[in-house]
C-alpha cells in the first residue's frame, strides 16, 4: 500500500501517549484489551503497516550500526596507513640528505685525486 494511502498524521495529546505504559495504539481487533482509557485505536492495516514501518526502523538501525562498524575499521586502517607513510617519508628524506653529502664528499675526493695527479 502506498504512503499516500494513509490518511493524514495529527499529532495525539501527550496524554493520550502513554497511561501507565499502556502501548501507543491499540488494534481495532481487541480495543479494550490492555489500552488506556482514550487512546487511539487502529484499523488491522493500520497496525500491520505500523508493525512492518517498526521492522523496517529496526532493520534500518541494524544496517547503521554495521555500517557505522566499517567506518571505524577502515578509519583505523587510515590512520595506520598514514602513520606509516609519514615514517617512510621521513626515512626517504634521511637517505637522500646521506646521498646529497656523500656526493659533496665524492666530489671533493675527486678534485683531490685530480690535484694529486697533476703533480
């Protein structure tokens, strides 16, 4: 059944919202049993829609909750993975320092050698 079906919602008093944790609506079916005194009661469509609109919610929170799961993990992974390429960038920074002194290095012994070959 569509959405458009329903009639429109209005708001019931909060007092017709719960009497002495007596449910929200009562089924048409069974009006008197466990309702409080007043409060609206329902069609057996009504209260098979409700029901399924419950599941749904339900099921809705449960694919949320799992979802919300996954977010974490791969959060972690993020984080792991970042941390680990901030030390390898650092590392790879190190190395190439060591290379740019080991080539002044190179090029000072080379003019030496070349000096002593002169001679």
């Amino acid at each position: 059944m569509a959405a458009s079906s329903l009639p429109p919602a209005s708001a019931p008093s909060p007092s017709l919202l719960a009497w002495r944790g007596a449910p929200l609506f009562c089924w048409a079916a069974f009006p008197r049993r466990g309702c409080a005194r007043g409060a609206p009661t329902l069609p057996p469509s009504a209260f098979r829609r409700l029901q399924r609109a419950k599941k749904t919610r339900e099921d809705l929170g449960v694919d949320l909750y799992g979802a919300q799961q996954q977010l974490a993990n791969l959060q972690i992974g993020l984080e792991k993975a970042h941390d680990h390429y901030t030390e390898t960038t650092a590392i790879r920074q190190r190395a190439e320092e060591d290379v740019g002194r080991l080539r002044v290095l190179a090029q000072e012994q080379a003019g030496r050698t070349k000096e002593e070959e002169k001679r």
